[in-house]
C-alpha cells in the first residue's frame, strides 16, 4: 500500500467558493476587474437600482455622495428596496436582495410584472457590491416603516432593524465602503462621477442627479427635460449645417425563432456638424463603449442610405469607390438610446451588447426615417452628401500619400546612396553630429572643402523649396527636396490632421543629428530660402524647434582686406565698428555668395565652432514665427501689402541695385 500523496489532485481537491468569497475571491468574474474600473462598476450597480426605480415612475432625483474617505452612498424616491419575510422563498427579502447572487425582482420583466426595461437585469449588482464592501449600511422606507440593515466584509451584522415611520415617504439609501482587500484601488475619481451621471441624465430624460463631493464641498446638477435631444443640441454648439432629427418607435420581436418574442423601444437623435462628431450607444440606460447591436445597425443604415442617394444624384465620379462610415462619422452627432425587455449583453459590465433582433429592427427603422429625411428635406440632404464626399476623398488622398511617403521615407539605412548629393559625416557620435542645409550645388561644393568631415554632413537644397503653409500634405510629400530632407532627418513627421493621422509618423529617438543648421547666402534670395527651410521644419517637424536643434548660420555681409589681413563683418554696424579700427588704406565689398567662398573662409565664418556665430530658434519664438510665416507666406494678401508697405523700407539695403 503505498503512502497518500498530498499533491495528488483528485475527488477530494473540488472545492467551491461560499457566501462572500465568491465575490471577494474573485471580484474581477462579476466587475469585470479587481481594479479601480472593477470598482466603478461596483457603484454602478447600486446607481442602476435607483435609475430602474425612477424609470418605472417613482421618484424623479436620485442623489450621490462622494465621501473624503473614498465611502459612497446614494439616495433615491424609489419605493423602497423590499426586506421583509418573504412567505413564498421562506426567507427574507433582505437576505434575497444582499446575500444571494442571481436573486432580485427582475426575472420577469418580459411579462409585464415588473421593470419592464431594467439596467439591473442579472440579479448581481446589490448582492455583489456588498460582497465587495468593507461595510455597507441600507436604509429603506416603505410600508409606513423605515427598514435598517448593517453589513461588514459582507457578513450581516445585527440583523434587520423595523421601526414604524410616520410620513409616507417611500425611498432607499445605501452608504457604503469598497473594500482594499478586495479590489487593488477605490480612490474613484470626481470624473468618474460626473461623466457617469451626466450619462445617465442624457438617457434618462426628467431624472434629475445631484452630486455631493465631501472633498471640495461642491455640488453637481445633472438634468436634460428632452433627454438625447437636449444633449445632441448641447454638444452641436449651434455650429452643426443640419437641424437635430429625432426617431423613436417601439416594436416586438426575437433573436432566434426557438426564442421568446421581447419588447424593444429605440431612440436616435443625430445631427451634421463639420466641427465636432461623436457616436454614443446606450442600452438600458448603460452606456456600450463598445457599442455592439446598434453599432452595426448605424453604420449599416447610414451607409447603405447615403450609397443610395449619392449614386441617385449622380454624385459618385466615374468608377469611384464606395463611401464608407469612417466618412460620415467625421461629420456627424449622433446618440442612440433603447430598451429592450431581454438583453444579451457581452458580459456582465454591460459594455456591448449582441442582440440580432436589436440590431437588425434598429437597422431597418433607421434606414427607412433616413430615406424619407433625405426626399423630405433636399437642401439639408444635399449638404450631408456633399460633406460626405468631400471627407471621403480627404481621406482617399490622406491614404494615398500615407501609402506613398513610406514608401519614400522608408527606413535610415544606407540614406547617402538613396538621397542625391547629401554628404554625410563619419562619426557616429549623436552629440556631435551636424548637418548643414545650404542653398544649391556651389554651396555644396564651398562647404563640402570647408567642413570638418568627422562631424559635419551638408545637404544641399536644389532651386525654391515648397511653401508648406500654402500646400496639402499630398502636395508636400510629392516634393523631392522636402522628402529627401525628412530622410536624412531621420525623425519621421507629424501630422495633426484628421484625414492624416496615419501620416504622424515622428519619433525623436530616430533623429541622426544634434545640430541643424540652416545656412544661407545674405541676400533676398537667401532669406526666402531660409524662411521656407524654417516653415517646413515647423510644419511638419515642430518639435526638433521646441527642443533646440534647429539653428541659422550667420554668413558675413561685408568682407574688409587691410595690410594682408580679412575683417567679415555681419552687419551695418559692425563694419563700422572694423572701418574705425583700421587706421590704414582698406579695400571692402559685399560678400559674395556661399559657393564663391574660399573653402578656409567657410570654415572660418560659418563652420569653425570656435568662430562661426549661429542663432539657436527658440521655443519662444515658435509663435511670433508662425504668426510671420502666416502674414509673409499665407494667404493674407491684404495684411502682406501693408505690412511690406510699413516695413519694406528696413530691408531696402539688402537689394543689391548694381
């Protein structure tokens, strides 16, 4: 016989989780978590008892409190939780209702008994937040009495407390504690509460919320008269191109033939806006951040009916594509809100829901007001249409220059063989390495003799470079000087455009360089050239100028020769200050261009660390410039001419009238 081995599992290792610890052991099966997303659904089971009381008609507020010490309670006008003997179960209500999992007043809310569209449908949400609790206390009036219960870490304490009450006021109030033993986080923030609530508000139209928060003493109001309506027209801001619509119906029906046939009453308000969207599902009062059922069914409805109109109308170009939602989403507001008699919810927080019979009534109903808005009300129709195709093709366009600018930016390996005429540098060294952009294949060659090759690569710039202000991001990408300067970047771009958020491809740990410098010949032509590498690198790349990367070079205007001896000079006034020193016979001219340069007075002037003056554009200048950029290279004609009236006379000295 041989001896038991205690790791052995068999019969006798099946155990089952008792009373409390089915919660408390395992809070992450019933909320979804054991976090602080856990614990805000743990209150928002309490909250939908309330929401279901006051749906059926009894009480019009319900009132939270958010206690310093992260406890929690809430109010309502309902009729008061039942906690009586309960003749038929021969058990109390209060035992029922807060200490048996799937056991409350819900079951048969598709006969018509009561709740007819409840959020607490799964006889989990009292039961379980107490579980979860450190302590819970629950008052509850009706009958003419007031009812007390007292529980601890999910153990009733005391017994049910019944005392006669004389006013007729009926309602219920939970305080309670969740418990860190069970979840990891209860600090649930003010937002939570706020969003929460506003939500509820929206769908539940006339039930007004109060909000307390112990820790700052203020008080919240949430309360939409009209419901959805009033909220699509709140978040519309008045800048929407199209009226609110507003559908409701209620209809029967069933998700499989063998299944019972369930009641269903479904809202939708939506508007067009060119400035703000936003999609929301709601489904008995829950919101469905992942939406499901009505998900499927908006989408199938509003593209299907848009398709129709846009080929009636012959909008469509010839063998165009097929509009998709992601274009109508971009230009509309929309809020769904139904109640169904059953729900098949994805699990146990309510966050999609699957019902077909949902989906397909919604679709159905959705498409039919749809067609008829759009015979019914042409101008509106037409401009809907209209929007729709113009952020379909932005968005086409947006794909086709994604698709083409990483095929053109590709990856940073071997970027010398694949970008004409850049000469790189031999150091690997981050900290060290500079590149200089300079004006044109002279320049080049001026430079390329003058640097110093361990640490300085040049990249020339071939004729006028695109004026980024003025162009779309397709236009900018298909110009090869500005693409080869974003490779031998090597940082990617930023894109901040709806239709183009795929094009945000920056990265600051792939910059190759730690000094850009922009180096430029003294004159008119240079300038411009300068402000356009400039207003490139802030349009697509801002954030090498915010962290100070990005620098001009100052090239001398005047060259002095005396006694075998060179003065540069960078401005006016310093030439003044070198013609004042030199007390013999002096030669002095203009500067010639970069590329006529002697490669030794490139290093020296421009080059040289130890010489060469450069300006670092500051972060603080980053607005003044694009304010500049905007008045000289946008499309403010009127404010150019008079700012170039005002000031065109500083910069006469700089145009070379020989």
């Amino acid at each position: 016989m041989t001896k038991h081995d205690t790791n052995e599992y068999g019969n006798h290792s099946i155990t089952s989780l008792k009373g409390a610890d089915r919660v408390r052991l395992r809070p992450g099966v019933i909320f979804g978590s054991d976090g602080l997303e856990g614990c805000q659904h743990s209150v928002f089971e309490i909250l939908s008892n309330s929401i279901d009381e006051a749906r059926e008609g009894y009480g019009s507020c319900i009132e939270i409190v958010r206690y310093k010490d992260f406890s929690i309670s809430v109010r309502d006008e309902g009729r008061g939780v039942p906690l009586d003997y309960n003749s038929k179960e021969e058990r109390y209500n209060w035992e029922l209702v807060f200490c048996e999992l799937y056991a409350g007043g819900k079951y048969k809310n598709n006969s018509g008994e009561n709740y007819e569209f409840s959020l607490g449908l799964n006889g989990l949400g009292s039961c379980a937040t107490q579980y979860s609790s450190e302590y819970m206390d629950v008052t509850a009036y009706r009958d003419g009495f007031k009812y007390d219960l007292h529980f601890e870490k999910g153990e009733n304490v005391g017994g049910l407390k019944k005392e006669k009450y004389k006013t007729e006021q009926t309602g219920t109030f939970i305080k309670w504690k969740p418990d860190l033993d069970v979840f990891t986080d209860i600090k649930i923030p003010l937002e939570y509460f706020q969003d929460t609530l506003k939500k509820q508000a929206v769908v539940n139209a006339g039930l007004r919320f109060k909000l307390l928060d112990e820790e700052t003493g203020e008080e919240y109001i949430y309360y939409y008269e009209n419901g959805i309506v009033d909220y699509i027209s709140e978040v519309n801001l008045d800048k929407g191109f199209t009226g609110v619509q507003y559908y409701e119906t209620s209809t029967k029906g069933r998700d499989r033939e063998d299944k019972p046939e369930y009641k269903l009453k479904i809202q939708i308000a939506f508007c067009f806006n060119n400035e703000i969207n936003l999609l929301e599902y709601y489904h008995n009062s829950s919101f469905l951040e992942h939406g499901g059922s009505p998900d499927k069914a908006v989408k199938t409805a509003f593209v299907n009916v848009l398709d129709k109109f846009l080929k009636q109308r012959n909008k469509y170009n010839k063998d165009e594509s097929k509009v998709t939602f992601a274009d109508i989403q971009d230009s509309i507001i929309l809020v769904t809100n139904s109640f169904s008699t059953m729900t098949s919810y994805e699990n146990q927080t309510k966050k999609s829901i699957t019902n077909k019979f949902i989906q397909d009534a919604m679709t159905e109903f959705l498409k039919e007001r749809l067609e008829i808005y759009f015979i019914e009300n042409k101008i509106e129709s037409d401009k809907i249409i209209e929007q729709v195709l113009v952020n379909k093709r932005s968005r086409e366009t947006a794909e086709r220059t994604r698709i083409n600018i990483k095929k053109k930016l590709g990856g940073t390996i071997d970027i010398s063989n694949r970008v004409k005429k850049f000469v790189d540098c031999r150091t690997k060294d981050l900290s060290r390495r500079e590149i200089y952009i300079v004006e044109g294949d002279s320049a080049l060659g001026a430079c390329k003799l003058g640097r110093d090759a361990e640490f300085q690569a040049i990249m020339p710039v071939r004729g006028k470079i695109l004026n980024c202000l003025k162009a779309d991001y397709d236009k900018i990408f298909k110009n090869d000087i500005i693409v080869d300067l974003i490779k031998v970047l090597g940082c990617g771009v930023e894109v901040k455009s709806k239709h183009n958020k795929d094009l945000n491809t920056f990265d600051m740990e792939n910059l190759r360089w730690d000094k850009i410098i922009i180096c430029t010949d003294a004159d008119v032509d240079g300038f411009q050239i300068r402000t356009l590498i400039l207003t490139m690198l802030y349009t697509l790349v801002p954030t090498l100028i915010q962290e100070g990367k990005v620098y001009i070079a100052e090239s001398p205007l005047f060259e002095i020769s005396a006694r075998n001896k060179t003065y540069f000079a960078y401005s006016e006034k310093e030439k003044t200050e070198i013609l004042s020193k030199i007390n013999t016979k002096y030669s002095i001219q203009r500067s010639k261009g970069l590329g006529e340069n002697e490669p030794e007075m490139m290093w020296q002037t421009t080059m040289n660390p130890e010489s060469r003056r450069l300006i670092k554009v500051l972060p603080d200048d980053m607005e003044r410039t694009a304010e500049t950029f905007e008045l000289l290279l946008g499309d403010n004609l009127q404010g150019r001419k008079l700012f170039i009236e005002e000031n065109g006379y500083k910069y006469l000295d700089m145009i070379d009238v020989s």
